[in-house]
C-alpha cells in the first residue's frame, strides 16, 4: 500500500493580520499545520504565530519558501521591492506559484522583480477575511496554469469569495470598491450611530441596532437573487420614514460622492503603482 506523499507546503511572506486571517481559512479546511510556513521579521509576532496556530515560523524569508508550493506575499506594497529581491535566488528553481495580495503591485511588475517565469496571481482581498467573509478579486498571468488557479482559488476562497478578473486594469477598481469598500461601510454605521445619539439613543444600543441592521441587510443581498436597487425599493413606502431619508441622501448628493470616493481611491492605487515603479 503506497504512503501518500507530504502536501508542499504554503509558505507566507509577512505575518501580519490578513495572513493570519488565510493561515486561519487553510487550517479551518483541513490544511495541517504543518504544511504551512510563515516568514516574519518580528520575534514576538513569530512566538505568537506558532502558539496560536502551530505553523512553522522563519526570521528568513529564503528558508520559508524552500520547496513551497505557493508563496504568499503579504507584505506592504512599500516593502514589495526589497522582499523580492531577496527572494530571485531562493525561488529560481521551484517555481512555485506566487500570489501577492498587495494592493498597486501589478503583475508586470511582479514578473520585473521576480523572473518572468513564475506563475503570479495578484490577488485584492479585503480585511471581512478576518471573519471569513471576505472578497476577494484575483487576476493571473500567463504562466499560471489550471492546478494553480485552482490551488489560489482555494487559498483564497477560504476566507470568502473570489471572482476572477480578466482584465488587470481592473484591479484598481476591485481595489476601490472591495478592497477598501469595510471602511465606507463603517464610516456610514459611524454616522449613523453618532445620528441616533443626537436624537437620544443610548450609545450602546444605537451601536447594537446600527450593526445588526447593516448585518442584516448585507445577508439579505448576499444571500438572496434581488439586487440592492430592489431590495431598497421594497423597502421604500410612498411617503414613509425610509422615502423621507433616501431623499436627503440623495439631495445630498451621495451617489456623486460615492462616484468620487471610489475614482479617488481607484487613482491612488495607480499611483501607489507608479511609485514601486520609481523605486519611490
């Protein structure tokens, strides 16, 4: 009877909260500890990762990806230049699939630092993967066969969902919409929990109310077949208290400051590529 072999490993670049949150994802699905690494300079934050996970834990990032399977980089877009010229050497023979989740970094760029060869996969997640309820837009290059897009969705799509993006250019748009849409959706339950003490809620039940409605609402429109748009009609009486809001949100002018918002946040992620690429 023949042993199956040992699983290669999962090797991540950085220790940091969103690769906790798919360290967590892969051990939830049956990965054993054993088969993921993680590179992290801080000592403290290595003990921690190893007590609360049981993965291996490197202070060098050429010993984490020896054999690995995929490398997940996880580090800061800042830093993005540094971390892989350290890693040309350790990687030129195993070609193992790379999936950077930094938000700016292009493939094209990936491949200048790294080696044309590899297999990229530029992933956009976003910070609900802590809780699994992540979503997350990835893009391939050429070299990234089916077993590795399969092998990203499955990294990936652990911590939530993952819809892949044809077109790279469009990342910064995932990135404007998804990856940095968690802080819209709480600047907007901020308001309206700071509005409903104004009008004489106790803070902790306005803060109770505001979050299980804004729960309820995303479940709602995840979960079912309507769209936003007929959902908020549904809701919507002629003449009610929702009418009266929707309307001053309008007059407002929120959805010109949503076109905004997000135009401004898809332009920052074009910058934030241009400045990797002055070596800014």
């Amino acid at each position: 009877m023949s042993e199956h072999p040992e699983p290669r490993p999962i090797a991540f670049i950085g220790g940091g909260n969103m690769a906790r949150s798919l360290i967590a994802a892969q051990l939830a699905r049956g990965i054993p500890a054993a088969a993921i690494r993680v590179a992290e300079p801080r000592a403290e934050a290595r003990e921690a990762l190893a007590r609360e996970f049981g993965v291996r834990t490197f202070g060098d990032n050429a010993a984490a990806v020896a054999d690995a399977e995929c490398v997940v980089l996880a580090v800061k877009p800042q830093v993005m230049q540094q971390v892989c010229a350290g890693l040309v050497t350790p990687l030129a023979g195993s070609h193992p699939l790379v999936i950077s989740i930094a938000a700016g970094i292009r493939i094209a760029q990936l491949e200048q630092l790294l080696g044309a060869a590899h297999a990229i996969v530029r992933c956009m997640p976003n910070t609900p993967a802590l809780v699994g309820a992540g979503a997350s837009g990835l893009c391939a290059n050429r070299n990234a066969n089916a077993a590795q897009r399969a092998l990203a969705e499955r990294i990936l799509g652990a911590a939530g969902i993952v819809c892949w993006i044809d077109d790279e250019a469009q990342m910064d748009t995932v990135t404007a919409l998804s990856g940095s849409g968690p802080a819209y959706f709480f600047l907007l339950v901020e308001a309206m929990e700071d509005a409903a003490v104004k009008l004489g809620l106790p803070r902790d039940t306005a803060r109770a109310l505001a979050a299980q409605t804004c729960l309820g609402a995303g479940r709602m429109l995840a979960d079912g077949d309507e769209t936003a748009a007929e959902l908020r009609r549904r809701v919507t009486s002629p003449h009610g208290t929702t009418e009266a809001a929707l309307a001053t949100f309008e007059q407002g002018g929120l959805r010109d400051m949503v076109d905004r918002a997000l135009a401004a946040a898809e332009r920052r992620g074009a910058e934030m590529s241009a400045e990797l690429e002055h070596g800014a």
